[in-house]
DNA sequence: TTGTAATATATAAGTTAGTTATATATATGA
DNA sequence: TCATATATATAACTAACTTATATATTACAA
C-alpha cells in the first residue's frame, strides 16, 4: 500500500480534500492537514507544501476560511476554520466531488452483479 | 442529472477515460469518443474537441495508439486503436484510476453501515 | 556536540493539462 | 437557405499543480 496517486489525477482534488478536512475536524492547521491526509488516504496521497500554503491563502482570502495564530513550542502555527460562507461552499464542493466520484465510479466498474447495500 | 463535472476535478482522467473506451470497445474515432462519454456519463462529463484531440495526438505519438483513417459520407474519420503497449499501459492507468475512485472514496464517504456486497 | 529528522510556514519559477476560440468541410432536415 | 449534426484540427491562454528554495525551532541519536 505504497503507490502514491498520480499528481495528474489529483490535480484539482486538494482544495475539496482540504475543505472537507476543516469541514468534519472544525479546526486545524496546514502542517496538521497534511499529515491527516498522508494518514488517512494511508500514504496515497501526499500534499506537497507548496500546492498546500497557495490554497490555503486563496481560500482565506476569499473568505471561505478565517486565520488564528498560535505560538506552539515557540513555533507560529496558523489555525484554519472554515467561515459561514465557507461552510456553505464546502457543502456544495463536497457534493461535487461525490458527484465526480459516483460518474468516474460508472466508467471504470462495468462489474456486473455488485452494488451499495446496507449491512 | 444536468450538472456537469467541473473542469478542475476531471483534469488528469480524461486520458484514463479514454484509455478504457478504447480498451473495452476496441476501435473508436475521437468524435464517437466525445458522444460516448457524454451519454454515459448522462451528461455530466463533456469532453471537447480542444482537449481531445491533442490527447488523441498524444496517444498515437507514444505508440499507445495507432490510427486508420476512413472515408465515411465523404468525411474523414480517424480511427484509434491500443497497441499491445498501449493495451498494457492502458491497464495500468485503470487501476491507477481505481486507487485513486477508492482512497477519495474513503475520504468523502465516511458514512458507516455502508458496504459492497452481491446481490 | 554536531548533525539529521521532524515540526512549521512561505514563495518564486516552471510545467502541463486543460479551456476558449477559431478554422475547415460535408450531410441533413426545417 | 440556414441552423444543426458530423468530423477533425490547432493556437493562445489559464490555473493548478510540482520543484526548488528559504527560514526557524525542537528533539533525538551518533
């Protein structure tokens, strides 16, 4: 379980991947996001600093996120939470990507015989 | 089911997705590529004509896949086939897409209770 | 004690996969 | 005759990344 996804592939996933982070976890910063998202795809994915610090400007700058920062271990750390706004653009990003995976999930699994069911 | 896929999220699957057309149907022409994607994605991914075509180009330059080109109603139509590396490559991207459906699938589908199963 | 890895953020330069716009040409049906 | 569908092609632009570099502190091992 070490193949890393192709950077082509993921090429407008991360700024979703990130909302949908601040979206269940409420509060975290940069650093803390990457390590999540290395953990929780199990190596997969990894957000590199430099695709990862430009969206989170971007995104603070458009208001979807708002900036708190703390001294930790005499270290600056820049807490992300997602706005009111934000909240709403998430949503409906998260949506999307839902969406995105549902139609991809269509081509690429003509396996007959197997569906969602509960359990 | 009007909404299409934003542009961002497909970058980088367009290639695999036409990778697997021509692996399961064999021979296609890039106008019959666009048709069939758009009806079987109902509509949500559309792909056009200044994506595809450099793709296309970019296949046959590879050797992923050769062309035939054919007088139909006194119109040109380019043919594209895999070639036995473009058959393997071809693999290799379906199941780099597959990683990539299932680990997103794990990050936006936390939803317990939830499982594959045959019916 | 010295150096490497981990923690933490930041940005400039370059790549590339797409979009948008444009061009060409035939067939079909209103 | 005029719009729509069929069919391919490419040039100019945009944006989301990668790669490389910079800075600074903490923790741990040789």
């Amino acid at each position: 379980m070490k193949n890393k996804i192709s950077s082509e592939l993921l090429k407008g996933s991360l700024k979703p991947i990130i909302l949908k982070l601040l979206k269940e976890q409420g509060r975290m910063y940069g650093y803390e996001i990457t390590q999540q998202v290395e953990e929780l795809s199990k190596g997969k994915i990894v957000l590199t600093y430099g695709a990862l610090y430009p969206i989170l400007h971007k995104l603070e700058n458009d208001e979807i996120v708002i900036t708190e920062q703390e001294i930790v271990n005499n270290r600056t750390r820049v807490y992300y939470k997602l706005t009111p706004k934000g909240s709403e653009k998430s949503v409906e990003k998260i949506r999307e990507m839902e969406a995105f995976l549902q139609t991809l999930g269509i081509l690429f699994k003509p396996s007959p015989n197997v569906g969602l069911c509960n359990t």
